[in-house]
C-alpha cells in the first residue's frame, strides 16, 4: 500500500531570483514560515501570513497588515507577491450561478473555469435546502487540469484534451476556490459552502497536486473534507490512494458511471476498457466511510443511449450489487456543440429517478444551473461567450 499523502504543501513556485516574482500564494503555515526564516523573521508569522491570505483574502504583500511596514517593503523588494489565482471573467446566468474564467499564475494568461451555485444543484448536502434564497448554501465547482485527456464523449471539456503542464498546481487549484469565497464575502463557519472537484480535469489524475490543495483548503482555509466531493472517472489506481488518506482530510467520493454496464460505459467512457466497472468497485470498497457517509454513483442521462427503463434496472441492481451505502446523482445530459447526444426528457429523467427509488436506490436529480453561461455539468470549455 501506498504511504498516505499527508505531506507539507509543496512549494510550487520557486523563491524570487531578481527576475521572477517568488509566490506565497500555496504554501501552508509550514511553508511560509521558512520563507520568513530566510528573511530572518521568527517562524511564527508564517501564521500571520497564511491568515492574511487564506482567511481575509488579502492579495497584496503591502496589505497584511499584521507584519510591520518593514517587513512588507522588504518582501516586496525581494521580489514576493501574494501571486493568488485571478478571476479574469465573469458569466452571469439568470438563475444566480457564476461561471468564472480564472488565471491561476500571473502573467499567464491561459485559464480554467470555476462556477459559483448560490442554493447548489440539489446535489450535495444542504443544496435545495433553502427557503432564504441565502446563498450561504452555495455550491463551488473547481477545476483540477487546464482542459482533460479522459475523453468521455458527452463531456465538452475533453475537446481540449490535456495540453502539456495541463496540471494545476495546489495553488492553481486552492485558488480558484480562495477568489470565489473572496468575491462573495464568504465567512467560512458562518456560512455553509460545498466544494464538487466536478470543474476541467479528471482530480485522480493530478492526484499530489489535488490532495496537497485540499490540505491547504482544509488546513488554513478551514473547510470542512464532509463538504468536498472529489468526482472520478474511475482512475482505480487514485481510488487505491485515496483510500488510505485520513479521515480528517479525505473528502466525499462520487464515482462518475454514467451507464448501466460495461459494454455501453466503455462506449461513452473510454477510460471503462482500462477500469472497468467491477475493478472501480471493488477499489471503492477500500474507503472506511465516515458514519453517514454515502458513495455517489453520477449518471448523465444522454436520450436513447442510457436513460431507458430497462438502464434504471440495471444501475439499481448495480448499485445495490455494490453492498455500499450509495446514492445516485441523476444529470439530464447539457448540449454542447460537436457533442453527438440529445438531451432526455424530462419525463424519462423522472422515471429513471422513480424506478432507481421503487428498487431501493436513493437518487437525487441534479438541476441544471447556468446552462445558459456554459457553466452546466459537461460544459465547461474556456468558452469566453456568455
Ligand atoms: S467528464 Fe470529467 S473526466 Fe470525463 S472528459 Fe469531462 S472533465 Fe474529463
């Protein structure tokens, strides 16, 4: 077995050498401190820094204002900056979500989307769940990769492939979520936020980089693991992995199946030939589920390809096959251009949903939100068109 990833937050940006900026944005506690220390500073404002950061969404050096006017010029003489992930573009759909185009090193100008669900999608605990219309029930999907090689062929996201340093750094990826608490004047403990990895990219795949953000948002961002969601295509060897990280930092797992067996899963996700159903399984069953905790199983209803009543049979006798606490998420399929698929109807959407409930099977329909701003699941594509 793999030893678990519990592991100070790599430095991914190297110290400032006269040329480039160095980035503080991305280190933990742990991290800043020794940059402090090669400043000569005592280690405990490494503290006084990650709070600045990640709790009062402080974006300059000039601004943190706990370290002493010295100190700050002096950073910045050197070279340091904050360097957080900017939010370059905003879609604003007219049912509330934002979809952001977000930068995640400055200077470069290539971005991943971030999308903002005030009252969720009815997906994740306390989503729906909103008779305020307070968005402090709000969902955020982050993104993992700039663009993904899995290739589902419902998704629009895969048209981009996996260019090459298409892996987010923890700070690319903790980024986006630190902006978006930002823009909204999020208080974490007073407000209730979920984090769905369910953005570009396939987390399983960039999986040092996706743990070691999640420490980051756990530790000194003080979210809750209880409210992530880390979405997989099925990557066994990851599920292996995550598996053996602790409870403390592990978020929810939700396997994306989006068929009722091999032979149709593995024609809308190729990744099916290398995993096939019953190996993801039987790596799912290796996670010591927290008391409560329930495996979701996604499922995109494409029309006449996997949203029939004999499909709903199949996953239900599948679910159940499992022995795993589950539940299904069911997602009408979005349209996106290029992708060969029609959307299910509404009726069929909730008869899938009836027939998984009459055979036992918890299922949840995920509501569409900002299918008019590309920001609706399978949609995500650095589309700069609202
Ligand atoms: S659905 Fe997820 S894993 Fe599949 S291609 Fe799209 S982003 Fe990648």
């Amino acid at each position: 077995m793999r030893e678990k990833s519990d592991q100070p937050v790599p430095i991914d940006a190297a110290p400032p050498d006269g040329g480039s900026p160095g980035l503080l944005f991305g280190l933990d506690a742990e991290g800043l401190a020794a940059v402090l220390a090669g400043e000569g500073e005592a280690s405990w404002r490494g503290k006084q820094i990650a709070e600045a950061m990640y709790s009062q969404y402080v974006t300059e050096v000039s601004s943190i204002t706990t370290l002493s006017l010295e100190l700050r010029r002096r950073l910045a003489e050197k070279g340091w900056q904050v360097g957080r992930p900017r939010i370059a573009n905003t879609f604003q759909s007219c049912d509330g979500t934002e979809r952001y185009l977000v930068e995640c090193r400055p200077g470069d100008p290539s971005t991943v989307e971030t999308v903002w669900m005030p009252e969720g999608d009815g997906g994740e605990a306390g989503d729906a769940d909103n008779d305020t219309k307070d968005w402090s029930r709000a969902t955020i999907c982050v993104s993992s990769q700039v663009g993904c090689a899995v290739n589902c062929q419902f998704c629009l996201t895969a048209k981009l492939g996996l260019p090459a340093a298409g892996n987010l750094t923890p700070r690319g990826i903790a980024g986006q979520v630190v902006a978006v608490l930002d823009r909204h004047s999020v208080r974490v403990g007073r407000d209730r936020v979920n984090l769905v990895f369910m953005g570009m990219g396939e987390p399983f795949l960039n999986y040092d980089n996706f743990m070691a953000a999640v420490r980051l948002l756990v530790r000194e961002v003080g979210l809750s693991p209880q409210r992530m969601t880390v979405s997989t295509s099925g990557v066994v060897p990851g599920i292996e992995r995550f598996a053996s990280e602790p409870a403390d930092l592990r978020p929810k797992l939700a396997i994306s199946l989006n068929a009722p067996n091999d032979q149709i899963r593995a024609e809308i996700m190729p990744i099916n030939r290398k995993w096939p159903i019953a190996a993801v399984v039987d790596a799912v069953r290796r996670i010591r589920l927290r008391p409560h905790e329930r495996i979701t199983f996604e499922y995109v209803l494409l029309a006449g390809v996997t949203d029939q009543p004999e499909h709903a049979r199949e996953v239900a006798r599948l679910v159940r096959r499992t022995g795993l606490p589950a539940k299904v998420n069911l997602i009408a399929w979005n349209p996106g251009p290029g992708i060969p698929y029609t959307m299910p109807e509404p009726a069929a959407v909730a008869a899938f949903q009836g027939a998984l409930i009459a055979d036992g099977v918890p299922a949840y329909i995920r509501q569409p939100r900002g299918r008019d701003i590309f920001a609706a699941c399978g949609q995500l594509k650095r589309t700069t068109e609202a």
